[in-house]
C-alpha cells in the first residue's frame, strides 16, 4: 500500500470533514485531525480513504420497522456507490419509527427523528449525507433535519411491498386492513378468512403499497429534486432499487463536488412542484402537513390556501388505490414519477434543480407514460381536480382538509347532526353501542384528536362507522375532528381541524345534537350554532391537564405548532432560510 510520509498525512483534512465543522471543537485543528484520523483508522481505514469527501449514511434500519428490515442491504448498495465516485461512505444510526409499532403514535416522534437527523449531520464530520428512509413519518423527519442542516444530501427511500395476494386478487396494505376489518365487523367475513388475509398481505420488504404517506411523501421528495428520478415506486426487493441505490452514492459526491445544498434545490418551485405532484397522485392527507413542515424549516411559508389553489389547476392523474383501482407496482411498470411529472409538466415550475444537477425538465426528457389506464393523460384525467379540498368556515377557522377523491360523492354536500365524542376513548367505548343514537345522515365528530390533545396527532380521525349502520349495509359516514387519517384509509372524513379542540377551538364546542354543514365544492364547513351560544360554550371551556410533565412529551406539547403550521416545533421552524 502507498501510504503518504506522516508529515505528509498529517497535513489532510482527512476525518476533520471538509466543510471543517468537527475539527475545530478540539481548539487545535491540527491535533483534531491528528486524533479523528488516528481513531477512524482504528477502523481499518487508510489516509488514501481519509482524504475522500466524507458522505454519512443515516441509517434508519431496526427490528421495530418492517418497512425498513431491507435497510442494511439498500446501505450496502449506497456504499458501493460512493466508493465507485471516490468518496468515503460512514453509515451512522438514528432513531427509526415504524409506523405500526409506535405509541401513542409515530407522529410523535417524527420531530424528533428531524431533530436527531440535523443533529448529527451537523455534528459529525460529513461532507455530504444520504437519507434512508421509508415509513410514513422517516421521509419528511430526514427532508426537514437535512434542510435544517443544510449540508449537500440525497434521499434513498426503501419502495414499496410487492402487491399481497389472497382469493384471486391483490391486497394493498393498509387500504385492505381497513376495509376487511370492516367486512369483519359487519360479519361478511369470518375469523378464517381473516386469518388468511392477515398472512397475505404484507408479502415483502417495504412501505405499503397502496398511496398512503409513505408512497406521496417517497413522490413528493422525488418532485421535489432530492431523490433520483424513478425512487419513488421501484418496488423494495426489485433489484432496480439496489442499482438506483447505488447510483445515488455516486450522486451524492457529485453533489459534494458541485456544493449543490438542499436550500439550493428545495425552493418555492420545488414546493409547488411537490404539491401539484401530490395532487395529481391522489395523495395522502398528510403530506400536507408534513410538506408544510419541511417547507417551514427553510423559511417558506406555505399557506393552505396554496394546496386549495393548486388543488383547483390540477388534475388527479394516478389511477392508485385508496383513491383509484391500481396499487405502486402498476404506477412502477408505467412509468413511475416521472411519468407522471411529463404528463403534469405544462403545471410544473420546469426550471427548478435537482440533486442530479439537471432541472426538473431535463431529468424528463426520456420519461413516458406505459400505461394510461395507470396514469391518465392531463387532457382526460380522472378528476379535474387534485385529490385534496382545504375547507374553511366558522367550525374550522385555520382550515381543515379532506381527501375528496377517496370520499363518497354524495356526501360532499352534506347536513347534518353532529355526535359527539370527546375523545378517542369516548369514541372506541360507545361506537359500537347497539342504543347509539346514530343514523346514516348524522356527522361523527371527535375531540381532543390533534397535535397537543391526543396527544402527538395520530391517525386516529378516520372514525369507525358505527356497526348499528354497518349491518344495515352503510359504509361511509361523514366524520370531522382535529386528528389525522392513514393515507391508505378513505371515507368522507375532514381532518386537522385547526386551531385544535385542545386549545379551545371551535371544534370543542361543538355538542350532540348541532348541526353542521360540510360543501366541499364551496370548500366550506359550518357549524349551524349562534354565536351567543358559541361564545357561552367558550365561557364554560377548561383545557384539559397536558399530558406529560417531563421529557420529550413535555418538550413536545410546549412547541408543537397546529397542523396547519406542520405541527413542527415552533423553535425548529427557520424565520429566515436554514441556520
Ligand atoms: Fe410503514 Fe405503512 S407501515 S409505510
């Protein structure tokens, strides 16, 4: 081995990181870079490695995140890569959160994960970092600690499940759990066939494969510029992915090379982009806040009435389940994202970079659609609209969303009474009482769903139907809170109610027996109520006690921002572009 003379190795910058940011904590940078260079070949690394461009692998891998279990192997493929490009690749952990297997729930912890992520690209020596990434909450978590650290980084996320099958068909999590959970419940399955269903339908490594979260948030990173084109729907086994892997690891030191920053490509373009991409997929609610929240963490404000707006100009493309026929494997075979974005690329900001350091519309040039029963063309779309309505009225003064497209069209103009529920708990012990005072017209509605009442914002808002209503063959029901929805659920559910119920608004006053009016088309929600009665509802209100008195709960229900802010925390948000 050519080793250079000591004198000669000790004058690289070597593990001190080339933008400097570790070395100088020591006070003398020439001993930093002796130690760190000394301790990094304590690892079997030579100077020849030491004096590449340092690229971090953030590794979300654990055994409490299904969707991940392929992770060690996607890092492996990075690795090749970075090696391939001439750089030095270090994998290093951060917390995980799988979405299944989280209490009370993985939003939670989706700040936290941001937290850890910007914290330890910005503390350890890394010229350039690669984000793994893939249930629901990890992609937006690593996008808003990378934008915050603002260090050249590239997002690898892990693909979808292969489509699960049972009696013929194809089962999509987590569409299918929903719906044959609710077939059980009304008693049109029984325990076996549930049985069966439960074996099949989550056949491989991966996110879920219908477009849930995890699906729009792996197409919105994609629009957005920070993930190679095609990453979003190359199922996770498919050898295709590990390649695509491998090429972002060359990618990224490119990127080093070129200095090219996520502030630097996540621009009000690129948010624009990302959401018409979101709209046109038929994308999960949640994308909403999480994008707001990325968005906020370099100092871009994005309104809901932005999405409303977006949401009008454009189509609904994606012929995906919940809110189409079709699952991620069929969006992969015709074409992918891409596709998808040559289709929408007369509503695109065309010009906007991207970490492959062509613009949006360069990246495009090959790109075609295979299948227009998958994607429809922009000229004959399946709905002239995006999938996602903001609503805005007397009952939902900072807005409140709804997936339109996954909702039952004759419900979308729809007046009723309320139900009420003060909680998740309230609603989970009378839901299902044979005396419930419930008819197909009325409007369930839940308290205490958002961000500080739950708390932590879970999907809690998709309100069971009633199984009173379930046995005389109703399926769909109108339901409101201030809670979130699984991206693969579907219903006429309003969600994120803000200002939240926890914090007095007008959510809380809301009580049995109410009427309420919900005109998606007018984008409109009321609550038919004077407001000489509201205001003596307001007078009687008490928040109730918080929920935590310590730790990361305290940390987080003192900061948390409504939903219609990302539900960041407040202190995390940039004022003026990233720190
Ligand atoms: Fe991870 Fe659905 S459980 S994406």
């Amino acid at each position: 081995m050519n080793e250079p003379p000591p004198s000669q190795a000790s004058s690289q910058v070597g593990l001190a990181g080339q933008h400097g940011r570790s070395a100088s904590r020591y006070g003398d940078p020439g001993l930093a870079g002796f130690i760190t260079r000394s301790f990094a070949k304590s690892m079997g690394f030579s100077d020849e490695d030491l004096r590449k461009p340092i690229i971090g692998i953030a590794q979300t891998w654990s055994e409490f995140n299904n969707c991940h279990q392929h992770f060690r192997e996607l890092a492996e493929a990075v690795k090749r890569g970075v090696w391939q490009e001439g750089g030095l690749p270090l994998e290093f952990p951060t917390i995980s959160l799988g979405e299944v297997f989280l209490s009370p729930t993985s939003m939670l912890f989706r700040n936290l994960l941001a937290i850890d992520t910007e914290e330890m690209i910005r503390a350890q020596p890394i010229d350039g970092v690669v984000l793994l990434a893939s249930c629901d909450k990890t992609i937006p978590a690593q996008l808003m600690g990378a934008a915050s650290a603002d260090v050249p980084a590239i997002l690898v996320t892990g693909g979808p499940t292969l489509s699960g099958r049972w009696n013929g068909r194809d089962l999509g999590a987590c569409t299918d759990c929903r719906g044959f959970w609710t077939e059980y419940r009304a008693g049109a399955i029984d325990d076996d066939a549930l049985r069966e269903i439960e074996d099949a339908l989550c056949r491989s490594d991966g996110h879920c494969t219908v477009m849930g979260t995890a699906s729009t948030m792996a197409g919105m990173a994609e629009a957005l510029g920070m993930a190679l084109p095609g990453c979003a729907a190359i199922p996770a086994p498919d050898a295709r992915r590990f390649r695509l892997a491998e090429a972002s690891g060359r990618q990224i030191v490119k990127s080093v090379e070129l200095g090219l920053r996520p502030s630097q490509i996540m621009t009000e373009g690129a948010f624009e982009n990302a959401i018409r991409v979101m709209l046109a997929l038929g994308g999960s609610t949640n994308a909403v806040v999480h994008i707001v929240a990325i968005a906020g963490r370099l100092g871009i404000p994005l309104p809901l009435d932005l999405f409303d707006q977006l949401s009008r100009e454009t189509p609904w493309l994606a012929n995906i389940r919940p809110s189409g026929r079709w699952q991620m494997e069929q969006l992969f075979e015709a074409g992918g994202v891409p596709a998808l974005m040559k289709e929408l690329l007369p509503l695109l900001h065309a010009d906007c970079p991207t970490i492959t350091g062509r613009t949006v519309g360069e990246n495009l040039d090959r790109a075609r659609v295979r299948d227009h029963d998958v994607i429809s063309p922009l000229d004959d779309p399946l709905g002239p609209e995006g999938g996602i309505a903001i609503l805005r009225g007397n009952l939902a003064p900072d807005g409140a969303v709804i997936k339109q497209s996954a909702a039952s069209p004759n419900l979308l103009r729809h007046r009723g009474r309320a139900l009420v529920f003060d909680d998740l708990q309230d609603l989970m012990a009378r839901i299902d009482d044979p005396a419930l005072d419930v008819s197909p017209e009325s409007v369930l509605v839940m308290q205490n769903g958002g961000p500080i009442g739950a708390p932590g914002f879970p999907e809690s808002g998709n309100l069971p139907v009633p199984k009173k209503l379930l046995e005389q063959g109703v399926r769909d029901i109108v339901r409101i809170s201030d809670a979130r929805m699984s991206g693969t659920a579907y219903g006429t559910v309003v969600l994120h109610v803000a200002p939240e119920s926890a914090v007095g608004g007008p959510l809380s006053l809301v009580r049995t027996g109410d009427w309420i009016e919900l005109d998606v088309p007018a984008r409109r929600l009321s609550l038919d109520v004077a407001e000489v009665e509201l205001e003596k509802r307001r007078q009687a209100w008490h928040p109730r006690p918080r929920p935590y008195s310590r730790g990361w709960g305290r940390l987080y229900v003192d900061h948390v921002l409504q939903a219609d802010r990302g539900a960041d925390l407040d202190f995390l948000v940039a004022t003026e572009g990233p720190d």
